[in-house]
C-alpha cells in the first residue's frame, strides 16, 4: 500500500470528524486540500473510503477496513514520539482534556494552572462542555466523567467523590417563604437543569427532591450557579463551589445531600504513553486535593 502518515492523518481526521471542514480546522489545512488528498488517498487504494451522506462522510467498508490500519499508525507514531522525548524532565507537547463545565469551571483553572507553571513546555487544552465526549474520534485525549462509561476500548479510573446540596443566596432566603423541610420548596423558584437536556443521569439532581417545576433552567451548571447567587432561586450546587460564591449557603443539609463521583476515562491505548500517564496522574492527584481543600472551605 503506497500511503504516508500524512495520507493516513488525514483519513482519520475525516473517518472521526465526518467533515471535510472539521478535519481541515483540526489539521490546519483548506477543506478543499483535504478533499484533495482524501481523493489521491482513495485512487492509491483503489477503493473508495467515504460516502457523502446528509450527516456527513461515512466510512464504507473499505474505509472500516483501513481505520484499525491507520489506528495503529497513529499509535506507532505517538509511542515513537514518546521513547524519542524521553521520560525525564518535564512534560510537553499539547493534552486536551474534556470535561463537564462544573469541573471546568471551579477547579480545572487552578488545577491546571499549576501544572502549566511546573511544566513550561506543555500546552493544555480544556474543552468544557455539558455533554458526553467522543474519546474514539479524539475529542480529546482523556475526559473527566461524571459516570464511568460501559462501552469501548477505554481505561477508566475514580478520581474522586464529591457531595452536592440544597442553597440559595442569603438575601433571598431572608425575603422569602422559610425552608424547613422539602415539601417547602413548592413555594420557590427552582433552579436546574433543562430535564431534556441531562446528558447523564447522576445528574438528575431535584429526582430526589420531589420537585416537579424547574422555574429556571439551564444545560449549564455555571449558569444555574449564578442563577441562585443572583437570587433566581433555590437549586442544586457542587459544595466545591461554594467557596466562589460567599453569599450562598447550604440549606435543608439534613435532608437533602447528594454524593457523586469524578472519573478519568482515557484511550486504552494511551496506556503505553508514559507522558499520558504521568499528566494524568497528576491531573488526578490534584483535583482530589482541590476537591477536598475547597469543600473543607465550604
């Protein structure tokens, strides 16, 4: 097979992003070159890879044929990459983690940050969206999940548990109807997620409530945050943001306190990197240490 590793960066570039576009922004190269270079990869082989869909490019069976080839290049490449660079000194090159915009909000920035400053080399990427991430299509290279996946060739490891209660902003709780058991949250405004939108169910927070109303919703947990530190309200919050928002508090804590968990998910073949393995196990080690430094704060 007459093909190069950039032919084949190319394919699996359009194989995970099904766009020409999309590819062409990742590579940093005009949708028509790919195009282009999609095509000579196609008269090399002989055999068409992608069929224009309404979705997209879609992988024929040629095309699945040749991922799993084109799969263990890349692979090859980045376990070169690797043993060339060494395992002493500090990390480099570029990481791009995925994460829900919680994690990505209050305690990714400082986390991160202090990676960044102890490693001057490295670039870290953080992609903070209330969705689950496509690890096969390389979204990113590792994600924090809020619930460990059950499919695909992924390796997935606990990063830590973190708890969640009732609050509302002082003022509000001051002016309004007295909280004193669940059943009292009928008279507020509720605060939450836009129920059609939960991507994953441990984030079904009210469920356990009783609520059947959310007054003001949102797919972002930043904006439901500020929503009740505005005083929209009374929501559910990550006891490690409270110390972000001075005037919050806790309310109906002995009623009502959730326990969730914090997930790393990676290929499973980044296993072999060790730059992979070192980024993430300090990505780990220090969101556990923030986790629980800022929840003792709360």
């Amino acid at each position: 097979m007459d093909a190069s590793w950039d032919d084949m960066r190319v394919f699996l570039a359009v194989a995970r992003l099904e766009s020409l576009s999309a590819a062409g922004r990742t590579l940093k190269l005009d949708p028509a070159t790919v195009g282009r270079r999609v095509a000579r990869l196609e008269e090399k082989l002989a055999a068409p890879l992608f069929a224009k869909s309404p979705t997209g490019y879609a992988l024929t069976d040629a095309g699945q044929r040749l991922l799993g080839h084109a799969e263990r290049a890349e692979q090859a490449m980045q376990d070169a990459a690797e043993e060339m660079a060494g395992q002493a000194g500090g990390l480099s090159g570029q990481i791009r983690i995925g994460a829900p915009d919680g994690v990505a909000n209050f305690l990714l920035p400082q986390v991160c940050t202090e990676i960044a400053k102890e490693n001057p080399d490295l670039d870290i990427q953080l992609v903070a969206l209330p969705r689950v991430f496509n690890l096969t299509r390389r979204e990113a290279d590792m994600v924090i999940a809020v619930s460990p996946p059950n499919a695909g060739r992924l390796t997935v490891q606990k990063i830590t548990d973190y708890k969640l209660h009732l609050a509302a902003v002082r003022w509000y709780l001051r002016q309004s109807p007295p909280i004193q058991t669940l059943a009292d949250l009928r008279a507020h405004r509720i605060v939450g997620y836009i129920p059609d939108m939960i991507f994953d169910k441990e984030l079904d927070y009210l469920g356990e409530t009783g609520v059947d109303r959310v007054t003001l919703a949102s797919n972002s947990v930043s904006v439901q945050t500020n929503w009740i530190r505005r005083g929209g309200g009374v929501g559910v919050v990550h006891d490690f943001a409270l110390p972000w928002f001075p005037g919050v508090q806790k309310i109906l804590t002995e009623q009502f306190s959730l326990t969730r968990s914090f997930y790393l998910v990676r290929h499973a073949d980044d296993r072999r990197l060790e730059r992979m393995n070192r980024f993430a196990e300090t990505l780990c080690d220090r969101v556990r240490a923030e986790v629980l430094r800022l929840e003792g704060g709360a």
